[in-house]
C-alpha cells in the first residue's frame, strides 16, 4: 500500500527513491532508471517494480 522505505530482504534505504522512480518509469524505460539511482541488488529492485499503490482505493472506505 504505502511504498516500503527499506527493502524487506536486505534492508537498504529505497524509500527515498520511490518518488523519483515512479515518475521516471512513466517515461523511461524501468531498468535504465534503476541503474541510475543506483539500485543494484535484485532484492531491491523487486521492491520496486513490484509495489502497487493502493493507498487512495482504500481511503475509499475509510470510516
């Protein structure tokens, strides 16, 4: 729901580059732009190519 700040298997900051990479990817490709903020491990990378954002469907049935 909310992007993870650190990756669940190696515990690395990815959360600050979250933001950045989402932006980027609706215009680049996602593997040049992994590479340039210098995201290496495939842990990681999962991390975010992997995440849905599902934050504003649930807000729906916020009491």
């Amino acid at each position: 729901m909310i992007t993870p700040i650190r990756c669940f298997s190696c515990g690395n900051l990815i959360g600050n580059k979250a933001e950045e990479f989402a932006e980027r990817i609706k215009k680049e490709d996602p593997k040049k732009v992994l590479d340039e903020l210098g995201i290496k491990k495939s842990c990681c990378r999962r991390m975010l190519l992997s995440h849905v954002e599902l934050i504003d469907d649930v807000m729906k049935y916020d009491m």
